[in-house]
C-alpha cells in the first residue's frame, strides 16, 4: 500500500504543478493584453462635428465649443463679448478710466498692452521682423500690415467702383470719396475733412504754424508735406501724373483729375436747393435735409455746429475780435484777418506749378488752373456754353435775359457788361476818340 500510495502522491504534485504553470501563463497573457491595451490610444469622437481625438479629457473640452453660453452684454451700449476680460477692458470707455501711463511722458492708456507697444516709442525696440526683407516693427499688426506689400493681397474692395485697398481703414476712407462724408470739422470755421490728418493740418491755418520749408526758394508757408512736395516740383519740373488718353502730364493729381472731364464730358453737380456746385451730391444734399441742432435766436438761421453760431452771431453783434496790428481793422474770423495779412506782407501762398504765377486767394488760384487743365465746369442751361468762372457764366447769362445792369451815369445808357460801361465811359471824358458801340 505504501508505495503505491508513494506513486499516486506523486502523481497528484506533478498535475498541479503542471496545474499552476498554466494559470500563471494565462495569468500573465492576461497581463500582457491588459497591458498593450493601455498602449494603444483609443480615439475618441466627437458626435457633434466628428472631430477625434487622442484623450478623454480633450474631447470634454473639445465639448465646450458647443455648448452655446450666453454672452456677456455691456450694460452701456450693448455690445456683447465672449470673454469677461475682454468686456472688463471694454467697460473702461465708458468710465473713462486711464489706468496705465508711461513714465517716460506723462501718455495714459486704457489697456496695459497699449502702454506696452508705446514704451517702444521711446526705447526704439522693434521685436516683429519681416522674413522677407529684414523690416521691423514695434507693432504686430505692423508687421501683418507689411507684409502685403510682398503678397501684393487688396482683400478689401469697393463695392461702387472696384477699387482695391490693402486695410480696412483706407477702404472706409475711400469710400468717403462717393458719399462726400467729412466727419472731421474745424470748430474755428466750420470747414470738414474726410480724414483727421487733414483737420490737423487745416487747424495750422488757424494756429498761423508752418512746418515745413522749401530748401529751394525758402518758401515757409507749408503746413502739410505733401504740400511741400508738390510745391517742389515747381523747381524740379517733375510732372508725374499722365493722362492716359492724350499723354498730357501734370505737376499735381488733382489737375490730372480736372483735365480727365474734358474727355469724359463730365459737368459738376449742381444742387437744386440753393444753386451750388459741388462734387459729392449725396453728402451736400444732406445740408439742406438734416436737422440743425444749433438756431439763432435773432434770424433763425440754424447750424449743425456751435462753432458756426457762434461766428454767425457776430454779424448780429457787430463783433470783431481779430485785429490787424498794421491798419487796425478787424474781422469776425481769424481766417479773415489772416487773409488780410497777406495785402501788408505781400504772401501769395498759392503758386501755380505750371507757370509759376502766385495768388493770394485760393478761389483765384483754382480758377487759373482751369487754364492749364482745359476745365470748364459751370454750363449754361439754355445753350450749353462753358466757362472756367462762375463769375464768367452770371455775365453771360444776360444774353439770354437782355438784362443790362450797368448804366452810364453821364447818359444814361445801360450796358450787360461792366468792361463794356468803362470803354463807353471814356467817350466821355474823351480818353477814347470813338466810343465802343457794344450795346
């Protein structure tokens, strides 16, 4: 019995031996398949836009793109926002608050990353560089801005002509040009511009301040440079606008502009309410429609600003608060005594480029150009002639009313034109052996 009992004992160790090898085999395929099944990255879906991905945790936030949150409305203007800080940084216009200033002048800005990007006024850093050509920029959108000169990109159009601009904001002041919008005035005179660099340089009329200087002549009556530049072009003889239908060059382009509408026929606009030639109809048209905030009280003569009333005012009070030092006289507007200047120092700040002839007023400057150019802007309805004056055009039209305004105070005699009453007049005072029988 006992070896036999020896024999199954045995037996029965090396079954579980063999028993046991194979749970820990198992055991530890087990193991490696749990393993590499932590290995492998499973995807994951997003059901709303099918977008995958790698995470768990990147799909939830993923998640969050399209759960739609209320968005955040300022309580002043009701503009909506995002992000909170974003409507924190915007709360600030309103409030007026200048939280952020620059120790080297005295500047406040609203927004930290604008006091930033000014402080490299005065270190001088540029940190965005053009790959391209090597440029730099104090400003990012500096450098993006760039960066269209290489790409040659006009992404903004003008849905009236066609006409492409590389920004935004050269569109929207392009777009001025169609509808005669001038939303900077002057406060002295009441004088609008389509941008603010203009107003400034209009405002140096005012102030009397010139700051740039002809290195040729020494001519200091420059407030803008492209003033400058085109005055030097007189000395240079540079004509770099070219019509392209007949090749005619011009100094300036706004001659070259003139000169166009003797090919194209076009006649300026003229306004049904009170007579006036202008350029721009939609924006003038507005005068005569919009309401003015600002009446007289003697007249009742309304104005869209208070500065125009307040120079109005002064024919009602006889006011003159601008006196020339030389002859004492004195006006009710600055520009007027500036003007008057002109007869005591003898300025004639606008010269023509062409022939270089020089006029003290710029009414008398624009109609010579018309020579050069060839315009002839003010028609008559009833036949259809031209002239380059408006004076031109009220002398003519008394061929067709018969009215002869001027008489002869020796005769009695009427005559339609002044030129013509001075000829008769010489008969006499017997200047003239004959006298002119121009009736």
């Amino acid at each position: 019995m006992l070896p036999h009992l020896k024999a199954y004992l045995m037996a029965l160790k090396e079954e579980n031996e063999e028993l046991n090898e194979t749970e820990d085999k198992d055991q530890n395929e087990k193991h490696y398949f749990k393993t590499e099944e932590k290995c492998i990255k499973r995807p994951y879906t997003c059901q709303q836009c099918g977008e995958i991905f790698n995470q768990k945790r990147r799909l939830e936030v993923h998640m969050k793109i399209h759960i739609k949150k209320e968005p955040l409305i300022c309580t002043q203007c009701g503009k909506s926002f995002k992000r909170r800080n974003h409507l924190k940084s915007h709360m600030i216009i309103h409030s007026g608050e200048r939280p952020y200033t620059c120790p080297q002048c005295g500047k406040s800005f609203r927004v930290k990353g604008n006091l930033k990007a000014h402080i490299r006024i005065h270190t001088g850093e540029k940190p965005y560089t053009c790959k391209l050509c090597g440029k730099s920029f104090s400003l990012n959108n500096g450098l993006k801005t760039h960066m269209i000169i290489h790409t040659g990109e006009k992404p903004f159009e003008c849905d009236q002509c066609g006409k492409s601009f590389t920004l935004k904001a050269l569109l929207n002041v392009h777009m001025r040009v169609h509808t005669g919008e001038r939303p900077y005035t002057c406060e002295q005179c009441g004088k609008g511009f389509k941008r603010k660099e203009n107003l400034k340089a209009h405002m140096r009329i005012h102030t009397g301040e010139n700051l740039f200087t002809c290195d040729q002549c020494g001519k200091s009556s420059f407030s803008i440079k492209s003033t400058l530049n085109a005055h030097m072009r007189s000395h240079t003889g540079e004509k770099p606008f070219t019509c392209k239908l007949c090749e005619k060059s011009f100094t300036q382009k706004g001659n070259l502009t003139a000169h166009m509408k003797t090919h194209t026929g076009a006649k300026p606009f003229v306004c049904a309410q009170c007579g006036k030639y202008k350029r721009h109809p939609n924006w003038h048209e507005k005068i005569h429609s919009r309401e003015s905030s600002f009446t007289c009280h003697d007249c009742g003569k309304s104005f869209r600003l208070k500065g125009n009333l307040k120079v109005h005012m002064r024919i009602h009070t006889g006011e003159k608060p601008f006196t020339c030092t030389h002859c004492g006289k004195s006006f009710s507007q600055n520009i007027s005594l500036q003007i008057h200047m002109r007869f005591h120092t003898g300025e004639k700040p606008f010269t023509c480029n062409v022939c270089g002839k020089s006029f003290t007023y710029k009414a008398h400057y624009n109609s010579h150009m018309r020579i050069h150019t060839g315009e002839k802007p003010f028609t008559c309805k009833l036949c259809g002639n031209s002239f380059t004056r408006k004076e031109s055009l009220k002398s003519h039209m008394v061929v067709h009313t018969g009215e002869k305004p001027f008489p002869c105070d020796q005769c009695g005699k009427c005559f339609r034109r002044k030129a013509t009453l001075n000829s008769h007049m010489k008969s006499h005072t017997g200047e003239s052996p004959q006298p002119l029988k121009v009736g």
